[in-house]
C-alpha cells in the first residue's frame, strides 16, 4: 500500500476554500490543482496566511473544502461527513504538530497509545505497538516519563511515535521543528527520513526553514492560495 505506484494517493483539482461570507470572506484556497504519488516526501512552503496551512488541514481531513474534489486512495473525500472523515483520519493518517500536543499528566507510553485505544484495541497489543514505536524513534527507555520530564526534542519523538503506532500510510507534520534547536531538527528530520525511505510512509510537511524542506524530495510554494512553484529532483 506504501509502496509507489502508478495510481496516485491523493489528487485534488479546483480546490478552493472560503472563510467568513459577504464583505467578510476570505479566499484561502484559490484553485490547487495538486497529485500526490505514494511514498513521496513533499515540503510545503510559503509566506505567512498564503494558504500552506490550509491545503495542509483539507488534505488531512481538519478541515472541509469550499468547493472542488478531493480523492484519496480513491475515496471522494469531499463527499464525506464528518464521521466519516474522521474514520479516515483515524485508519490512514496520522498528524505531528509543532506544539507536541501531548497530554501533560500522562506517559510517553499512554501518549502513544491514544489512538489505539480508540480503535478499541487490547491493552496487551498497545503496550507492545507503543514500545515499539517509541524504540524507532530512539526513546526506549522513556516509556514512563511525562512530557514535563522530557526535552522539547524528546517529546517530538513521543508525538512521531504516537502518528506511526497506528501504522499510517500519510504522515501530515505541520512545522515539525518549529518548537526545536538546529541540532534537534537535524535528528527530528532524520527519523522523519527514515520513515519515509524504510517504510515508504508519504510525509507532507509544511514548514518555513530552506534547511528543513531540503530534507524532501519535492517542494511546494504556496502564494496567494495558488501553487507558485512545484519543484522536484532531476532524474
């Protein structure tokens, strides 16, 4: 399912997105025409309210397009509800933030077993997914810290942990390393990297850092809710 093939994972075309009505309303999205293939690595960059965020929040299904199609593993995601959408976050997705967004009281452990505890899975099976998770990103021995007791860079870790234990075939990383040193992005990127070279896991990552985004294969520059430039490597 990872793996690259010749059916793209998502393609959207004619995507806009309105804010506010009348006098009030605000174009964010302006038309984006825009195919994913598996297994791509792609930054999103732009200057501040040009729209990357908001593409970034339709395409991980946070947030519903004013007009357009949007399909993804060939499911019209534009026609769902909300349920149905979360579904979709749920089973095939999975989100890193710049704030971690861990909960405070709790455990790396119990972090990353939230989303599986919501799939109803056995206790057993979420401690053995958790550990393993929180092994690949380089925290095994920090399976009972609370985020207060660990470094900005570990709790990173902890939240990549929590969006691969459900083994997702999109990771969406909104500014990844906004919150970190230059050292500590470096090994935040290179486990980002890994995930996607070893385990052929599609990263869309919005960030503002040239160094950040020469982690990707493909860059993005959004300006004015429009695509101003798609660039990728020479074969």
């Amino acid at each position: 399912m990872n793996s690259i093939s010749q059916s793209p994972l998502l393609e959207v075309r004619r995507l806009t997105k309105t804010y506010g009505i009348g006098d009030a309303a605000f174009q964010a999205l302006k038309g984006i025409d825009l195919t994913i293939q598996r297994g791509e690595f792609v930054a999103i960059m732009g200057p501040s309210g040009s729209g990357k965020s908001t593409l970034m929040n339709v395409l991980g299904c946070l947030d519903t397009p004013t007009s357009g199609s949007y399909i993804y593993e060939g499911i019209e995601v534009q026609t769902l509800n909300s349920e149905e959408r979360s579904l979709l976050r749920r089973y095939a997705l999975g989100f890193i933030f710049q704030g971690f967004n861990l909960l405070a009281r709790t455990s790396a452990q119990e972090n990353v077993e939230l989303p599986l505890l919501y799939r109803g899975i056995s206790r057993k099976v979420r401690h053995e997914r958790a550990f393993a998770a929180l092994t690949s990103v380089g925290l095994p021995t920090k399976f009972a810290s609370t985020p207060g007791e660990l470094s900005g860079g570990q709790q990173q870790r902890v939240a990549i942990a929590r969006a691969i234990v459900t083994e997702p075939s999109t990771l969406f990383a909104d500014e990844p390393t906004g919150n970190l040193d230059s050292v500590t992005t470096r090994e935040v990127m290179e486990i980002l990297t890994r995930l996607n070279v070893d385990r052929g896991i599609t990263v869309l990552m919005v960030t503002h850092d040239d160094e950040v985004a020469a982690s990707a294969k493909r860059k993005l520059v959004i300006k004015d809710g429009l695509i101003e430039s798609d660039t990728k490597p020479s074969v």
